[in-house]
C-alpha cells in the first residue's frame, strides 16, 4: 500500500469516527431539549400550584376560626430554593392540609374562592402526572443513551452523566430521598 493510500484510509476512519460522535452528540442535545421542555412545564405547573396555594391562605383566615400558621409549607417555600422534586413534595403536603382545613369546617367547605381553588388544584394533579410521565419517558431513553456502548464514551467525554427519574412515589411516607437513578 502506498503511503496516499493509508493517509486516506486514515482520514475516512478519523470521518467516519467525527461523523459517529457528532450523531450521538446530537442524540444527547435533543434529550436535553427535550428535558429542559419537560422541566419548563413541570416548573409552570408547580408553580401554579404553589400561587394558588398561597392565595388560599387569605381565604382561609379570613373565613375560618383557625388559629396559627396556615399552610405553613406555603409560607415557608417563598424563601426557600427547591428543585422540582423537593417543590412537588412540599406543595403535596400542604395540599392534603388545605384539603384537612376544608373538611374540618363547614364554612371553608362552601366558600366559592375556595372551591374553586380546589377545582383548580385537582386539575393542576392531571398536569403534574402527564408531565412526570413525559419527563420520565424521557429520561429512561436519555440513560439508556448514557449507559450504553459505546455512546456512553461520548456521555463521558461530554460530562453527561444520569439522571434521577421524577417517580411520584408516595409522598405520605416519612422517606424523603425516594427518587431513584
């Protein structure tokens, strides 16, 4: 073989590699988009939860007998950074207290604002499960991608790593790192 022929055959394998890794870099940016669109609409609806939570809360004194902190988790979120996965469990838990306070009285129970309200939170659940299974659907084909080989040398390379699926697990018991990898 000549020496213009290996110098080619080099080049076409060095292509044929940079064309590889650029196609699998590819594949992990679109599951990245895809994750950050994911995220934006769970970001949205928490929030949504959360504003209609802390609206709640003027409602409620004001039509109720019940003294101290009402949906103290509420209170307490507005200065506190969470990620999603914490937010979610938070704003679960001071959904079954508002549920509580209007159970408990009979004047809360009646009250426009908050009947709506609750409309709105249950349909608010509807959205937070879709988005959790879309966000998990993509997230398994995404570590499927940063598990395997040999796309898993571009994840390395790249510093993408695994990530935590977003699994609703039950949210009334006392564990509280639950998400699994």
């Amino acid at each position: 073989m000549t020496v213009v022929t290996i110098v080619l055959l080099i080049i076409i394998a060095v292509g044929i590699l940079a064309i590889w890794y650029i196609n699998i870099y590819n594949k992990y940016q679109t599951y990245i988009i895809r994750l950050n669109e994911a995220e934006a609409f769970i970001d949205t609806t928490l929030r949504k939860r959360f504003d209609l939570l802390n609206k709640s809360i003027g409602i409620i004194k004001a039509n109720s007998d019940i003294k101290g902190d009402i949906l103290e988790n509420i209170v307490k979120l507005r200065s506190r950074k969470l990620t999603n996965f914490e937010l979610d469990r938070q704003i679960y838990d001071s959904i079954n207290e508002f549920n509580g306070y209007l159970e408990s009285d009979d004047n809360l129970k009646n009250n426009d604002s908050l009947i709506k309200i609750n409309i709105y939170l249950n349909e608010s659940e509807a959205d937070i499960i879709a988005a959790r299974k879309y966000y998990n659907d993509i997230i398994t084909d995404y570590n499927k991608v940063a598990r395997t080989f040999p796309s898993n040398i571009v994840g390395i390379i790249s510093k993408y790593k695994k990530r935590p699926y977003f699994d609703g697990k039950n949210m009334d018991d006392e564990i509280i790192n639950d998400f699994k990898l």
